[in-house]
C-alpha cells in the first residue's frame, strides 16, 4: 500500500480502455442527511498519511455543509487512480504531480483540481529522505555516485528529486543506480544491506530510523523548499460539464487543508481510523504541509528535471492546462 505513496504508475492502455467504458461527468448519486439530498461523491485514495486532512474534514462537516456525501474508495494500487477518475469510477483522485504530468503528456484528459500536499521545507524533518545504515561510509548525496538506492517507482518523482539533490551536492546523478521497492520494505532491506540507501517516505522513514538508520539527504526539501508533491484531480470531462460540483469539493477540500495545517495533532490523530500505524511509530513520523495552494515555481522545477531525466517521453507538460 505504502509503496504507492509518491509514485503513480501510468499505465496508457488501462486509461484508454477505461475511458472508453462510462463518461465521468455524473456523480456517484444522492443521500438523503438531515432531509436534505446530498450529492455522492467518490474519491480515489490511497489510505495513507497525506490524505488526513479529507477524513478530518469529513468528521469536521466541511463537507456535508457543502452537500457532498463524500466517500473515500482505497484503489488496489495508485495506477488504478488516473484510469478510474477518467472512467468516472471515481469523481476525483489523489496522486503525485509527477505522474499527472506524465499522463498529461500522454494524452490522458485529466485536471488538478485543489492541492495536497507539500514539502516540509526543513532538510532536517521532511517526510520523505534519502537513509543509510548507521555504519555506512555514505555522508552526504555526493557519496551516492556509484551506489544503489531503492525508490518506490522509477522514473517518477523520488529518482527525479534524488537526482537533483545528488547534482547539488556535486554528484554526477547519471551514475546513481536506481531499484524499485516498496517503501514498507526499504528498513529491511537497509539493516541487510541489499541495498545501499533508500528514498523512504513516512511512516517507513520514522521506522527506519528507529532500527538505527541515518538521513544523508532530503530531496524533497532540497530540490525545492515549496515543493508542491501531491493534488487532488478530476478528469477534464467533470471540470468542464459540472463545474459547480469541483468548485465545491475544491473549497470543502481547502477548508480541510486549512484545518488540518492549523490542528496538526487532531490529523495525526484522524489517522488511527483508517490506517494501522504503530502507536509509537503515529507518535514520531513527521507530518506533511498542507498547503492550500500550488507552488508554480516548483512545478515549473519538477517538470524541468523530468524532461531532463526523460520521463515524459520527449514531450513538454503544460502545466497551465494541468493545474491553473
């Protein structure tokens, strides 16, 4: 589950074939709550710390008081996102930006809608960071020329940002060997020395550290102190045939960003309903910022070091399209 967390995997095919199967510009249905009709509405999730600040505006009422009977649906896997919003599956979805802008500039017809998450901006407290064993004669990102490091998705937004960091520091990035493993298996795999780092994001940075690893580097952060990570998206579709339904769940989703920055305990705490984190592990992991707004400067930044990498196949992601 957690190894999908920043990274969505886009699969061309799948996304065709759905949107080939319904038209997304319906909702999910009506309820009745308190004997007014509420319209349904699903969002494609993956349950995990960067979604908090839905449920905490769920149980808040922000968005009931708007009419929408929200739903949260757990994907399988994050793939199943993208072709599920555009299929009409789900209403709006969660994914990294990363992946938005590679379906975009594959021709799939999606929109970001309101943002999700960002980077802490401290190098020292971030929610992903690239770790070692605390014996490793790794210090710095430099050190990672020549080396292997485990991601959850290659050719996303964790080798990008790692790239970029191993750059700064004076590294050449082009010779950083990549694997792909799930973020829940990343300490395991550091404490055995199958690999020799790994980008771990939350809450398997916090246990990774608890077994004795240490952070040499915080792309995220470093890459962009702003870093805008995640956003909530609808298909094209929805945004132009019921504008009045985004322009809702935009704002019932900004007031629970809003919320949840300013409550950070009672979203830490939002999370014990719907994942199984360790007490321990809850109590320690560093949470997200919650920002209401895109960062466009550091959007312009990512899709730079993707076509850089090669990630979009060679064509240029607009993003005024993808996410005014």
């Amino acid at each position: 589950m957690q190894r999908r967390v920043l990274g969505l995997a886009i699969a061309v095919v799948t996304v065709a074939a759905a949107a080939g199967c319904g038209s997304s510009s319906g909702t999910g249905g009506s309820s009745s709550s308190g004997g007014e009709e509420a319209t349904q509405v699903k969002v494609g999730i993956i349950p995990i710390v960067d979604v908090a600040p839905l449920y905490l505006g769920q149980k808040k009422g922000f968005f009931s008081s708007r009419g929408i009977d929200l739903k949260m649906e757990a994907a399988q896997g994050g793939a199943a996102i993208i072709p599920g919003v555009v299929s009409g599956q789900f209403q709006f979805g969660f994914s990294n930006v990363t992946s938005l802008m590679i379906a975009q500039t594959k021709g799939v017809p999606i929109k970001s809608v309101v943002n999700g998450t960002a980077s802490t901006g401290d190098t020292g407290k971030d929610i992903s960071a690239v770790a070692v064993k605390k014996d490793s004669p790794i210090k710095s990102a430099k050190d990672l020329v020549g080396k292997t490091v485990a991601v959850n998705t290659l050719q996303n937004i964790g080798d990008t940002t790692v790239r970029e960091t191993v750059r700064k520091d004076g590294g050449d990035p082009s010779k950083v060997k990549f694997v792909e493993m799930p973020f829940d298996q990343m300490p395991a795999a550091l404490d055995g020395g199958q690999v020799d780092a790994a980008w771990v994001g939350e809450p398997a940075l916090t246990i990774a550290k608890g077994q004795g690893a240490r952070v040499v580097a915080s792309p995220f952060a470093e890459t962009d102190p702003k870093l805008t990570i995640a956003t909530y998206f609808a298909s094209s579709e929805l945004t132009q045939e019921n504008p009045d339904l985004v322009k809702k769940f935009t704002e019932a989703v900004t007031e629970s960003l809003e919320y949840a920055e300013e409550h950070p305990e009672e979203a830490r705490q939002i999370l014990t309903t719907y994942t199984k984190i360790d007490a321990e592990v809850l109590k320690n992991l560093t949470l997200p910022t919650w920002s209401a707004q895109y960062d466009m400067a550091s959007l312009e930044k990512l899709a730079s070091l993707g076509e850089e990498d090669g990630i979009f196949g060679g064509k240029k992601p607009d993003l005024d399209a993808l996410f005014s």
